[in-house]
C-alpha cells in the first residue's frame, strides 16, 4: 500500500522538475529583449560601441532590454543551427560567412541589412565600398552582413627597432626577409605569430599568394582558373615554411594564442606583426602598447618580384560577421536598429578611433595617429582581397588551418604537399 | 525484500526513472546516431539518405586513420599506466603505508576531482617554451641539459609524450583507490599462509595477490580503456588535436566533423565507429574474466 502512494507522490516530484526545467525565464510583460551573440567575448570594439549606443537609445525606451551573449567560435555554426531550427535566433548574431550564412539565407532565418536600412531610413549610413565587402562572401544573394568594423590587415611594426638596426620600411619581400634576419641575427624575434589559432599563420599565404597572383588570386582559386598546386601557391607556403625554419617566428609559434603574441609586440619583444587594423583598439591604448602608440608603424605586404600584386591591393575585410535575424525583428526592434546604427560610425571613431563600414558624419579632430594611417592606407586602396579560407567550404578551411601548423612545425610536411592536400578538401566541395 | 522485488509497481517505481533518462539522454541520441549515419547534409537544409557511403568513406579517410592509430596508442600507454601505477600504489597503500596510507590517498586522489581544462592549463605552463620558459624546461636550463630544451607541445612526438604524462597523472588516484578496495577484500590469512609458505613479495604479488584481485584488476582495465578511447577534452585543452591534427582522438576528429565542418552524417558514423570500438573492447576483457573465472 505504501508502495501505491508514493508512486504518484514520486511522478508528480518528476513531472515537476521536468517543468521547471523546461519553462522560460520569466520577463516582465510587454518586454523586448533584443540579444547580441556575439564571439567577441569582452566589452571591447563593436561590443563596446553597440552597447553603449544601447543604453543612450533605451532611455527613451523603457519596455526594451539589451543583453549580450559571448561565444566561442568553435560552438558558433552548431548553435546557430540549433537556434535557427528552433526559430529563436538572437536580434543580432555572430556567424562564419560561408557556407552556413547563405543556408540562413535561403531559408529566410536573417534579414537582408539593405532592405531594412532602406526601410529604416538609414541606409545612407553605410560606407558603400564597405558594404561591397561585406555582399561579397554570399555569392551574390546581397548584403546580410552589418559592415561593424572596416579593417585593412598588414604588417604593424617596431619604428624605434627598425631605427636602432638602420632598416627601412620594407617595400619588398625580400627586403622584409632580409629586416628579419637582422633582428634574428640581433636575438630579436623578427615576428610574433599566434600559431596556436591557426589563421594567422594562413594570413601569410594569403598575403604572398596575393601578391604572387593578384588582388583577385583566390576568386580565380573559387572558379577553377588557379589551382592551389600551382607554382605560386606553393612557393608561399615554401616562404612560410622558411620563415618558420629561420625562426623568425620565434621557438614554437604553434603553441602561441592570440593575446600573447599581441603582448609579444606591444610590450617590445618581436619587431613585426601581421594583423588586421581592428587590433587598434590595442595600439591606440598606452596601457596595452607599451612600446608606445608612436612607436608603431604600418607597412602593406610587400610586394614579391615578377609577381602581378601592387602595393595599392590590400587585404580588407569588415571584421566579424554580424547578421540581423528575421525571428527576432519586430517593430520595437527596429526603432532600436535605427536609433543605434545611425550613429555607429561617429560613435565607433571619435570614442575608440575605429573605423567602421558607417559613415562619419562629424568626425573628431583629434582622431589617433594610428586610425589616420589606417584612414590614409585605405584611400589609396585600389583592390581588396579577403582572407585565405573566405571562399573555402568548411572542410578546407579546417585543412588549411590544421596542415598550416604542421607545415610550420613539422620538417617533414611540404609546401607541395600542404598544397596538395587542400587542393583535395576543396576538390571534395563539402 | 523478496516480496518487494516481485511486485512490478515497486519495480517500476526503482527501475522507471533512471530508465526514462537512460532511454531520453542515450538511447535515443545513439538510435538518432545510427539514422543519421546513414544519411548526409545539414539541420538547416535537410538529410538524404546515403546508404553506406559514409561507412565506405571511413576507410579512405587519412585523418580518421590517423586519429583511430592515435586514439589506440593513447589508450595503450595511457590505460597501461593508469592500472600499473595504480596497482603499484595499492600495493603499497596495504602493504607498506597500511594504516597510515589515509593521507597518501587523499593528496593523489585530488587530481581526480580537478577540472581537466585546469589540469591542462596547469601542464601547459608546465611544458612551456615560449614567452618563457615553463618549469620543465626551466629546470633543464639550470641542470645546462640545453639540448633537451624543446617545445613540449609543439610537435607531436613530445606533445604525445606529455598528454599521456598528464592523464596517467590524473587518474593514478582514481585507480589507486578501486584496486587498493579489492586489495582489502583478500583475507588476511590467506596472505599470512601464503607468507608461511615462503611466499615473499614479487612471489606473493605474482601468485596470490594478482590472481585474487583479477576480477577488480578487469574492471578497472575496462573503465580505464572506455575512458582513454574516448578521451576528449584533455587533448582538447592542452593540445587542441595539434599541432595540425597529429595528436587528434578520434572523438575530437568526430566533434571537428559535425560540428565545424557541419557534416552531422559523417560525424555520426565516426560516433557508430567509436561505441562498436569501445563494445569490442569491453566484450573482449568480460570474455577474458568470465573464461578466468570459470
């Protein structure tokens, strides 16, 4: 009998606790909470701008909320899956450019940025070359992704170093080797890298490629007209691999992670480092550029002889993707697009000097020595390129980053053979 | 209690919800797995059927054959030295420490309960060369062995070397304790006669105490090789499967498939390959006892 009583008392126990787990977190009534998922984990860049244009538009919104969620980016594609599927995208949304963005595009899960700003009047905000780039990774479907940062990627560079060993800023990739070797010979590392994350050590193929090939280099790879065994690709990666058996890269730049190798170059222990412009939010900041914000220089890649790429073909890209959902759009959300991205670009500028894919309308006169170099590199750009693995499908990019550090760390990996082996992960077209 | 086991609510009532989570959080998934394997595309875009193209494609794959030849020789060394440390330091938790052997026990279990990812993060200062040197090599520069100075994680035989180090380490404890209970279990007499018998150290260990442990020694080689052949997130936070994937398990090559490359089909039928890897495993060392045994 006993037993008959407490098997009810024992299913409601269960049934209860399956609820409780399953319920939604409460929210006041009428609330809208506009999410941004974001890989960028910190409050720094466009975290920082987006959130505190945030809280200047909510004071006169009250029933609306902002929250930011960070990701890493190895668990991003799986949970926008899994969020798309359950049609509970965030407002907002980090997501890789490839193959996945254009399934959420085909399947109606994220807003096109150009209709909407159209739709919302602010539309003239956006930097029209900038939303170019960021129309490019889709294969022509338009333009989903929001232009949050307008980065030129190159080397950045030690001036009191160079200075003190008589060396010029390097026009040549020769002339670059040769600086290298200096510093090496001097027990300078000639270049931090941060091998542990693996794509900065593809920027360098893509860098040499680039200049090997053209601007358009890795459009003619996407269309069958290059292969990635051709002679040019191989020699970048017989560079790289060179530089790396020279130790420009330093001992063992495969076990390096991303903040320790910008640590390397801002605190003065490595003279060059190959990096993308957003990492001015560093180099603008004496407390993490110790050498000294004038003491950082700008250099495009250098240009390798015989080859068809010019010093006015750079790498740009508008930084992390970011995507509006269509689950999350309503109307309240929209007044917040359009009280937040009206301003971004002057806000981005004239509180951290960063340069974005907005439109500045009442730029600052005391902008960073830096984003005024960057600001006049990117006048005089004529061409763009994106990075090694934006046209890859997914299986290449893992090749292409995994083999990278093989290739830098393993005597016994080729230049032929890491070109081999992705020419056939792209061949598989998965 | 005889009257209790043959009433079937009462069990339901023991059986039925640890049933229910086993069914929802595994059976269900494996059965899922299983579908899945057979089948190609994404969550977003939809699943076709495949037949056993998945299956076919395993064998021609070099990156599975080499995380499977990996994920073996991992288990090999590791589950090797899990049991044979941890038998040693049984033996001598009963034989030599005996009563004062609490503290012992209690300081080499406390890696068990450490998180892996601190575990790894701990072996990764370790072992570090660059932008400092990391204790080992530290070490080595004050003994002037300058030669063995070297990137410890950053090429593959020594970062082999030092993930098999780590996850011995961890799990010492873990077996220390499982076998030192079934040491306890031998009567004391049957070891004293032994004594009386001539039988000292090496000979006792080798013809009385192993031979009275084996059914505990089996299960601790099984739980110790399902644990190292589907070993995860310590490779995952000291090595990341690197450099390039020459230290990448089988479960990691597995995660890296579905979840990065977003081949969920492909990804599965490695996940189908791993549990039949793991039930072979562990039929073979039952067939083992149960033939002991009888």
């Amino acid at each position: 009998m006993k037993t008959n009583r407490f098997l009810p008392f024992m299913l409601v126990i269960i049934v209860m606790s399956l609820l409780l787990v399953a319920a939604p977190p409460a929210t006041a009534q009428d609330e809208v909470v506009i999410t941004y998922l974001s890989i960028l984990q910190d409050d720094v860049g466009f975290n920082r701008v987006i959130g505190e244009l945030s809280a200047q538009c909510l004071t006169d919104m009250p029933n609306v909320r902002y929250e930011r969620e960070g990701i890493n980016l190895d668990a991003l594609g799986q949970r926008i899956d899994q969020l798309a599927l359950n049609n509970n995208l965030p407002t907002l949304f980090s997501a890789d450019s490839g193959p996945q963005l254009i399934e959420l595009i085909d399947n109606g899960y994220v807003l096109n940025v150009e209709e909407l700003f159209t739709e919302l009047g602010i539309y003239d905000s956006l930097n029209p070359a900038a939303a170019a780039i960021a129309a490019a990774g889709v294969q022509g479907r338009g333009l989903y992704a929001l232009p949050l940062e307008l980065n030129i990627e190159g080397f950045w560079y030690n001036k009191q170093m160079f200075a003190d060993h008589d060396l010029d800023v390097p026009t040549t990739w020769d002339e670059m080797l040769a600086a290298a070797a200096v510093f090496h010979e001097n027990g300078i590392q000639a270049f931090a890298l941060a091998g542990r994350e693996k794509w900065p050590i593809t920027r360098y193929l893509a860098a040499y490629a680039n200049r090997v090939y053209g601007a358009d280099a890795m459009v003619r790879v996407r269309d069958g007209e290059l292969m990635l065994t051709d002679p040019g690709f191989i020699e970048a990666a017989q560079e790289l691999k060179d530089m790396a058996e020279s130790g420009y890269f330093g001992v063992s730049p495969t076990t390096l992670d991303y903040g320790t190798a910008l640590d390397l170059f801002n605190q003065g222990r490595a003279a060059m480092y190959y990096m993308g412009s957003w990492e001015l939010r560093s180099f603008n900041d004496p407390a993490q550029a110790l050498i000294g914000t004038e003491n950082i220089g700008y250099f495009n890649v250098p240009l390798v002889e015989g080859g068809e790429g010019t010093l006015e073909d750079f790498s740009i890209n508008v930084g992390t993707t970011t995507i509006i959902s269509s689950a999350g759009y309503n109307e309240t959300v929209g007044e917040w697009i359009r009280c937040v991205f009206s301003q971004y670009g002057d806000h981005a500028m004239n509180t951290l000097g960063m340069i974005t894919g907005f439109n500045v309308n009442n730029p600052s006169d005391d902008l960073p020595q830096l984003t005024q170099i960057v600001l006049e590199n990117l006048d005089t750009a004529n061409n763009a390129f994106l990075w090694w693995e934006a046209y890859f499908n997914p299986r290449a990019s893992v090749v292409a980053g995994d083999n990278a550090q093989l290739l830098i760390s393993d005597p016994g990996y080729t230049a032929e053979q890491y070109m081999t082996d992705l020419q056939a992960a792209l061949d598989e077209g998965v | 209690m005889q009257k209790i086991l043959s009433d079937r609510k009462a069990i339901l009532l023991f059986v039925g919800p640890a049933l229910l989570i086993y069914v929802v959080i595994v059976l269900i998934p494996v059965v899922w797995s299983v579908v899945y394997s057979f089948q190609e595309g994404t969550l977003l875009s939809g699943f076709r059927f495949v037949g056993l193209n998945n299956f076919g494609k395993l064998w021609g794959d070099r990156d599975f054959i080499n995380s499977l030849v990996f994920g073996l020789r991992y288990a090999v060394f590791v589950s090797t030295g899990q049991i044979a440390i941890g038998f040693l330091l049984a033996l001598v938790y009963t034989f030599y420490l005996k009563k004062a052997s609490a503290l012992v026990r209690t300081i080499l279990f406390f890696p068990v309960v450490l998180p892996t990812v601190a575990v790894a993060q701990m072996f990764t200062k370790l072992f570090e060369i660059t932008p400092q040197y990391g204790l080992v090599n530290a070490l080595l520069d004050a003994a002037h062995l300058n030669a063995w100075i070297q990137p410890w994680l950053g090429q593959s035989s020594t970062a082999f070397v030092v993930i098999v180090i780590m996850d011995i380490w961890r799990a010492i404890g873990f077996y220390g304790i499982i076998l030192y209970s079934g040491l306890l279990d031998i009567p004391d007499e049957i070891i004293e006669a032994a004594r009386l018998d001539g039988a000292q150290q090496w000979k006792l260990v080798r013809y009385i105490v192993t031979p009275l442990l084996r059914p505990v020694l089996v299960t601790a080689i099984i739980f110790s090789l399902n644990g190292t052949l589907k070993v995860f997130e310590s490779v995952l936070a000291l090595t990341g499967g690197g450099p390039g994937n020459t230290t990448m398990p089988l479960t990691l090559y597995m995660y890296k498939t579905a979840f990065t490359v977003n081949q969920y089909g492909y990804g599965s039928t490695i996940a189908i390959f791993l549990t039949l890897e793991c039930l072979l495993v562990t039929l073979f060392f039952y067939r083992f006892a149960r033939r002991d045994i009888a």
